[in-house]
C-alpha cells in the first residue's frame, strides 16, 4: 500500500472511528449535530484495537527542510491589508517609512503569524544546525531581530492597546524562551535585543491573566488556556512571576471544571479544540496526584461517544477534493493543533498510563490528517502551518526535550 493511500484511510478513519453524542455543557458555544452510524466501544483495549497502525510523522532533518521553506517564503511578504491598528501600513494605505527597520513581525499575513513563523525558524535551526537552508534562516532573523527593528516593534506595542492580547504577546515569549536557551552566538544576541519586549509582554500578560473574571473558551486566538501553554516555557525558565499567575490562574479559572461541552466542537472556524487545550495546560500546571482526578472528571473516556467531536474535522471529500477547504484553512491547522493537545496530554499522563499510547497513536492520526494538505489552501494555510506542524512534532518523547 502506497503512503498516499494509508494517508487516505487515515482521513477518513479520523471521521468515523470514535463516536459522538452531548455532553453536559462548559460553555455557550453552539453544539454540532451528533455523527451517527459509527462503532460504538465500552472499554480503552478495544478501542485502542481498532485504531490504525498510524506512527508519529518524523521529525527529521527532511520534513525540518520541509517546514523551513514555508516561513522564509512569508517572513518578507507584508501584511496583505491595513489593520485595526496601523501596525504596518498608515492611513494613506502606504507603508510606514522605513518598516524593514523599525518592524521586526511584519511579515507572513499578520502580526502573531510573523511571530510563530520566527519560532518555527529558531525552533528548525536549532533542531537541525546543519539544514540547507540554515544560512537563509540565518540571515532572515538577522535582518529582523536587529536592535531597530525590535525597538521599533516595542515601541508600537506600548501603544496599541490590546492588539495581540494575549495570543501574539504569548507567541512572542515562546519565541524568547527558544532564543534565550539555546547556546548559539545568534541567538545570545537575538534575545538580548528582544528581552525588553519579552519583558513588556510578561508583565502586560500577568495583568490580563490577573484581572480575567472567566476564562475564553473559544477555538480561536484568544483562548486562554493556549496562550497560558504558548508562554508557560517562558515562565517557567525566565520570569518566576509569570509562572505563577499562569499556575494561580489555570487553577482560578479552570480547576472547578467538569464534563467539558465536547459537543461544542468543533466550531466552524475553530483550529483548536477549547477541551484538550485546556486538559492540556492543566497537565502541565497541577501534580499528578491532582491532574487524574480533575481529568477524569472534565474529560469523558477516549473510547466514549462523548470524545468523538474532539477528533473530527478532516472528512473524506477533502481526499478527493483538497481545494474544498480554501475557504477552510483553519480545518488543517485543527488537525495539528488537536495532535499538539493530545501529544501534551499524553506527556503529562504517568508513562504507564494506559491512555498514553491511544492519545500518541489519535495524535499521530490527526497530523496524519494535516501532513498532505499544507500545500492545498495556498497562502492562507502556508503561513502559518508549519508552526503547528512543529508544535506538534515536538510533543514525541524523541524530542519533547530536544535541543
């Protein structure tokens, strides 16, 4: 059998494998039609047993290549548009003058996608030093981490009240945390000139999480629960303060959760799942000892009815007719952002846990779902999938505590 025909039956297994029916309601979102005519499981062994052989997508220094290409190909492509806020172009519909001095994000379609598509570079390089793309990488980040750039973009943030609050602002720690813990005379130098806006984005997002009377559960850029798990590696190794109000904070807002609205998912232009982002960051947050409880109670079992909307998406008129979610690039980002979940997920379980290899194999599944289509949208998709193909190939055990 062909990759391209196992690709395939992937595709459509995710749809049809685990199965669907309410589950009590977390939040107002409105709940999706029920999928019918799906096996129904009572125990995790046969369930397990009926998945796939889907192993993780390799994270080598072929599909790093891969993945590289896309970011150096939008970071100097202007946004396309004026924005709420004139970030990049003025009132006049003009550039700002001298942008490529005095803007560090302002490429690849808009300002959050210029961050995580930096990440993507700096997260590839230093995986792979020796890609052959490595010194366009190099030179890329040169021309936009310059001391004027980065002042530049420090300067415009002061005074654009929330734009980017707190997806971008959390993108941009990620970012920094990558820059200040890898050993490379670059990146000491990169991060030295953008720690003062790493600095600023810290204490902007302890305020946000701090005076936030109830979390977004959204599946778009605003949910809580990514931006805490975006900037929690940043915390955790560089700002004690950060890491705390994100800890106090899941538990304020999230640690009285039960029986999440799967429901719910996923939304119509949802490229995360609200549910396993926030199991997910609560992995990450709480002990052991509390997490099995509290995930017990807010997530039904992987083999229930109940689970099944936390795996669709992807169904099989996409096989044949890629093109159909042009007006849908957020589908195929779903697909790499729910196997980042589920992989984080899986991370936090104990190694024994018998849930650990049915979400590795439902994670490997979803990317499987991904992996051929980041092509198939053009632009819309190209700019910024490969930052959540990233997300998610770091979440394996090979590499989760990589370079």
């Amino acid at each position: 059998m062909t990759p391209l025909h196992m690709r395939s039956i992937v595709i459509v297994f995710v749809t049809s494998i685990v199965l669907s029916a309410p589950a009590a309601a977390q939040t107002s979102r409105r709940p999706n039609a029920k999928v019918k005519d799906v096996p129904q499981f009572t125990d995790l062994a046969s369930f397990s047993a009926s998945l796939p052989p889907v192993e993780p997508h390799a994270f080598d220094r072929a599909t790093a290549l891969q993945l590289s290409t896309m970011p150096l190909a939008c970071m100097d492509h202007p946004q396309p548009r004026p924005n709420g806020v004139p970030y990049l172009w003025d009132a006049t519909y003009t550039p700002v003058v001298d942008y490529e001095t005095t803007r560090a994000f302002y490429g690849c379609y808009d300002w959050h996608s210029a961050v995580n598509s930096a990440w993507t570079l700096v997260r590839l390089l230093k995986t792979f030093p020796d890609l052959p793309t490595a010194p366009a990488i190099r030179q890329k980040l040169n021309d936009h981490f310059g001391a004027t750039n980065v002042a530049g973009d420090l300067e415009f943030m002061k005074n654009a009240g929330t734009f980017e609050v707190p997806y971008g602002y959390a993108w941009l720690l990620r970012l920094q945390y990558e820059l200040r813990s890898w050993n490379d005379s670059d990146a000491v130098r990169w991060a030295a000139n953008m720690q003062p806006m790493a600095t600023y984005m810290a204490d902007r997002l302890k305020t946000y999480l701090t005076g936030l009377q109830q979390p977004v559960r959204t599946g778009v850029h605003p949910n809580t629960a990514m931006a805490m798990d975006n900037a929690l590696g940043y915390a955790r190794s560089f700002d004690p303060g950060l890491d705390s109000v994100i800890r106090a904070s899941a538990y304020r807002l999230f640690g009285r959760d039960v029986h999440c609205n799967t429901a719910a998912e996923p939304g119509p232009s949802d490229f995360a799942s609200p549910c396993l982002m926030e199991a997910a960051i609560m992995g990450q947050v709480m002990s052991t000892e509390a997490f099995l409880p509290w995930l017990d109670a807010f997530l039904p079992p992987l083999y229930s009815a109940q689970f099944h909307p936390l795996t669709q998406g992807l169904g099989p008129e996409f096989v044949k007719n890629p093109a159909a979610i042009a007006s849908k690039s957020h589908i195929v980002g779903l697909a790499f952002v729910r196997a980042t979940s589920m992989g984080e997920l899986a991370n936090a379980l104990p190694p024994g846990d018998p849930r650990v290899p049915v979400l590795r194999r439902l994670a490997a599944m979803q990317a499987a779902t991904g992996f051929p289509l980041m092509g198939a949208v053009g632009y819309d998709g190209s700019h910024y999938y490969a930052s959540w193909a990233t997300t998610y190939l770091i979440t394996t055990p090979r590499v989760a505590h990589g370079n």
